[in-house]
C-alpha cells in the first residue's frame, strides 16, 4: 500500500481542512440524523491531518458538546475531555503523546453520538491505517455501538485496500474535501445518516 504524505502546504491544509468540515457539518445537519443531540467528537489535527478547529467552532455554535481524546499515558486508553466554547473554561495543553487537548474532567464515552476520526488512509469498507500506537482502535472499542464512527481524510488518502487486523475498528463513513463515502450501508441506513 502507498500513500501520498506531505504533498499539501500548510495553506492548502488548512483550505482543504475547511472543505472537509463543511462535508461534516452537511452530513450532520442532515434533516434525517438521530443522533444529532449527543456528543461529538473531534481530534486535534497533527500536520497531515485535516484541520477541525472551525467544525469545533460551528457544532458549538448549533448547541453541540464537543470532546476530545487526552492521552494520559503512552499505553493507557484514552479519555474524553469536553471542550467548551468559552475558551476561559477551556485550557489546552499538550497530552503525554505531545497533542494539543482541553484539561478537564474525565467523560463517558456513552456521552458521545458521532465520533469524528482522523486516518493516515482508508479503504471504501472502512478499514483505516493510523499511526500504529493503536490509540484511537481502543478508543473506538469503547465507545457505544450507536455511535457514528466517521472517518475523515485528504482525497489521496482513500486507498483501494488498508491491511486490517481483528483488533482494528472500522468507520461508517468517510469524508473527504470532494465527497463521502459510505463504508457499512446497513449501519448507516440503520442510524439514517446516510
């Protein structure tokens, strides 16, 4: 498998970035989701990943909780940390693993609806290749089956296989700047998001 990385400036990913969440932000005002009164979940991009800071911005415009992943350690899982709106009330320092994430108490993942998941690539049946730390495939394995696990990627990240494991978790759908693909038709249909 080979994948493109490195080839956007950092203008480009950031432009690229706001393309993707406006693709998000789409699927979650979509008249039909259920879940749009639960938690979401974002992540802090790292320099290859698309930029979320104005999807943070919008879902807590339109009344939603957003929560990211904080390492605590290397080996443990991670915990769900909400950020607030206020940025007072907010505090975002690195974690263990060097990743910006709000301070604050520990929140169940049963609070999150809609998982929001960065991928170094990821194939049409919802397989995604991450960093190898295996992080976000725990964090994943914890959160509730309802939840919509949606992959979000750069278009030369979709690949047409990603090498899968017993222990890796999939994602229902993938956003990209130019479109969405839906990986597992059944749970889609089955939470109406798709």
């Amino acid at each position: 498998m080979r994948v493109c990385f490195g080839t956007l400036s950092v203008l480009e990913a950031r432009n690229t970035g706001d393309s993707v969440c406006e693709r998000v932000i789409g699927l979650l005002s979509s008249k039909n989701h259920r879940n749009s009164a639960g938690g979401v979940l974002l992540f802090s991009a790292l320099w290859d990943e698309p930029d979320l800071s104005s999807l943070r911005l919008s879902l807590q415009a339109r009344g939603h909780r957003v929560f990211y992943p904080r390492m605590i350690s290397k080996d443990a899982p991670p915990i769900l940390v909400e950020s607030f709106a206020d940025e007072q009330r907010s505090r975002w320092t690195p974690d263990a693993l060097g990743v910006l994430s709000p301070e604050g108490l520990e929140t169940s993942p049963c609070e999150i609806s809609i998982a929001v998941i960065p991928g170094r690539a990821f194939d049409s049946a919802g397989n995604r290749l991450g960093r190898g730390g295996g992080h976000f495939d725990r964090l994943l394995a914890m959160l509730n089956p309802t939840t919509v696990r949606l992959g979000v990627a750069f278009d030369h990240q979709i690949v047409a296989r990603v090498p899968a494991e017993d222990h890796d978790q999939k994602v229902h759908l993938v956003a990209t700047p130019s479109r969405t693909i839906t990986c597992n038709s059944a749970v889609c249909a089955s939470m109406s998001i798709a």
